[in-house]
C-alpha cells in the first residue's frame, strides 16, 4: 500500500554534521531497496564525508549551492543539480554562502547513517 508523508511533519532528525537531516521514507516504512533523506544546511553546513559499504547514493540540490566533498576535492553544485555516489566511495556535501536544500535516496538503505555511525563529528576517540 503507498504511503504519504510530510517532510516537516513527519521527517525524523538524524545525526550528520551540523544539518537538519530528516529521513522521511525508511525501512520502518515498509521501504526495504532505498530510503528518502531531506537534508537542510545553513551557510557553510557541512554533511561530513563517508562512505556507504554497500549503498549507492544520489542526491538532488533543490536549493542554494554549495559543494560535493571528496577527499580534498571540491565540486561546485547547485539547483537542479543531480549527484550518484557509488557504493564505497567517500562523499560529503558543505553549502555555501546561501545554505542549501538537497534530498536524497541511498539504495540499499543503510541503517548506520541514521544512527550516527557514518558521522565522524559524532565518533568518540
């Protein structure tokens, strides 16, 4: 059965950086191939680089602009832009002066970017 929800409404905060990310279709949904994340930045916010063992990643810049972040490379993206990640691959995403609004599908889920292990902000040394 489809379902519908509200990304302010019933969006669950996870832990990444110093975003809002909300995920709002899970594996606790029914989805058992991909989740749907809405992620918020302010200016100069960063979604830390990570890796997903296992998931491709692509996300879509609604607004704002900013930067993809791999390693120490730095792609200009802003809206309308459309970005696919393989599975293994490090990424992360900074805005810009503006903020930023990007969502985003990882397929297969991967529960460790909800629970904050994918964050290195969060890690304990």
């Amino acid at each position: 059965m489809a379902i519908v929800k509200n990304v302010h409404r019933d969006g669950k905060p996870f832990p990444m950086g110093n975003t809002d990310s909300r995920v709002v279709i899970h594996t606790q949904d029914g989805a058992r191939h991909v989740t749907f994340n809405y992620v918020r930045f302010a200016p100069y916010a960063e979604f830390p680089q990570h890796v997903h063992d296992h998931s491709e990643d692509v996300f879509f810049v609604l607004e704002g602009s900013g930067w993809l972040k791999q390693g120490d490379k730095l792609t200009p993206i802003g809206p309308g832009d459309v970005v696919f990640v393989p599975a293994g691959e490090q990424h992360g995403t900074v805005a810009g002066p503006e903020g930023m609004v990007v969502i985003s599908c990882q397929g297969p889920p991967d529960p460790k970017l909800y629970t904050g292990e994918r964050d290195p902000t969060r890690r304990k040394h």
